[in-house]
C-alpha cells in the first residue's frame, strides 16, 4: 500500500481509510505514528540520511501536498488525494469523538494547545480531549508524568518538524497513548492565531499559491516542487 519517492515511503490510505485503521490500532493496543510528507520534506531527506530513517519509521506517512500526488501520478502510482496534516487531525478528533477515545494536545506556546482544545471540543460535540502542555517545558519528566496521568489514546505533538517526529520515537514506549500525530502549526491555525488559505484554493489544492501571494519571500523555498517532480522522473 506505499509507495517510495526518492527513498521515502508515502502511504494511500485516505481520511476515511486512515482513521477506521487508527482505530483498530487502538483496539489493538498497537502503537503508532502519523507523519506528513511533502516534497520540501523529501528533498531533505535525500541529502539526510538520519531524516529519511525517521520518517520511514512512520507507520502510515501522509502524502500532504499536490507535489506528492503530481508525483505519483508521473510514476503511475496510485495515491490519488491529498491527505494534509491538519485535516487528517481533524478528522482523527471526529473519529475520537465517535468512539470515545480520549485526546491530549501537545506543544505550541503556552495556552495555544487550551484554545485549540475550546475550538476542537466545540466542533466535534462529545470530544473529549484529557488535557493540554504546552511545547516549552524543559523537564522531560514533567511532559512524560502529565501526559500519562491523564491515560490519552492519541496524542498530538506541535513542536515542528522534524522534533516533533524525533520526540514521538523517543516516547512512543513511554507514555500512554497507542497513535501519535506530528502536526507542525496545526494548534496555531485551530485556535484562530493563524490564517489559512481560503477554501477556495484548498480546494484547488492552490495552497502554495496563496502563501506565495501573502509571503513572496517564500518563492524560493517553493522552486523546490518542480526540482522534486524532475528528480522523481529521472528516478
Ligand atoms: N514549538 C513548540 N516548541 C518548540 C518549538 C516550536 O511547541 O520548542 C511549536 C510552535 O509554537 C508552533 C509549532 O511548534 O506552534 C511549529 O509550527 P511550524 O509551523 O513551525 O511547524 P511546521 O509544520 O512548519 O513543521
């Protein structure tokens, strides 16, 4: 069910596909971890050898962005949409909802996580999500003993990319819950501190577009695309 682009897996599973399997790993009692892929991620990992290990320890690596499917698409692959980080988060707290499992958020800056937990909680009637800490406290005990004492099924880790991957690995054992989702800025845009593109070019899968018109700075950043889909031709 995945597919390898430049050395990364990505995974096929859609929203619906992705979070019927999430629950069966919680009824399972096995552990497991989400990450988001795009072509900037990829490009990375090709020159970083300990960055694509961690990625691929993922269980199910999400292809977040129209780079990965205009690249599956050149290699006759099979990953037809996109599933964004944000989304398939939200779509994990709607499916939390329905069979009552439970919810920590982790990261952010202090009192993001609680006002993206006020949102959540409002959007998804009967989420229950356990509790909140915020991604600067330095005592590693203290994340590990509040996290635990609250017993969550899933949690959420928002301290970038890639630390919050690397925390997830180094933790998963280690606390409670069995899924675990990196999810970047994820609190900062549930919570209204942050804009995201209009639903227009969501739809469109034109997000690059909007940021490239709101930050023009970016531009360079996003001459990665067509370097990547070259480097998967050539492939
Ligand atoms: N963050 C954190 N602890 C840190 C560094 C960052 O909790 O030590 C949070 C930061 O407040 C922000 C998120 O991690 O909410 C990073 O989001 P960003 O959009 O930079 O991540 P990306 O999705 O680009 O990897």
């Amino acid at each position: 069910m995945k597919e390898n682009f430049l050395g990364v897996d990505v995974c096929g599973y859609n929203y619906e596909q992705l979070s019927t399997k999430l629950i069966e790993d919680i009824e399972n009692k096995k552990k497991s971890f989400l990450v988001a892929i795009n072509p900037e991620k990829i490009m990375k990992a090709k020159e970083d050898p300990a960055l694509r290990e961690l990625l691929n320890k993922a269980d199910y690596q999400i292809p977040d962005g129209i780079g990965v499917i205009l690249a599956s698409k050149l290699k006759k692959g099979s990953i037809q949409s996109r599933v964004t980080g944000i989304d398939m988060m939200l779509k994990i707290c709607e499916t939390a909802a329905a069979h009552g499992k439970k919810v920590f958020l982790y990261g952010a800056k202090p009192g993001v996580a609680d006002a993206a937990k006020a949102v959540l909680e409002k959007q998804f009637p009967g989420l229950n999500i356990v509790g909140t800490l915020d991604g600067y406290e330095k005592n590693d005990q203290v994340v590990i003993d509040t996290i635990n004492q609250h017993e969550p099924e899933i949690l959420f880790v928002a301290k970038g990319s890639p630390a919050q991957e690397n925390w997830i690995v180094e933790h998963m054992d280690i606390v409670t819950p069995y899924v675990f989702q990196g999810v970047g800025g994820s609190y900062d845009v549930i919570s209204g501190n942050l804009k995201r593109a209009p639903e227009m070019y969501q739809k469109l899968g034109l997000e690059w577009f909007y940021r490239l018109m709101k930050e023009p700075w970016r531009w360079k950043r996003q001459l990665i695309l067509p370097k990547f889909l070259v480097e998967v031709m050539k492939k």
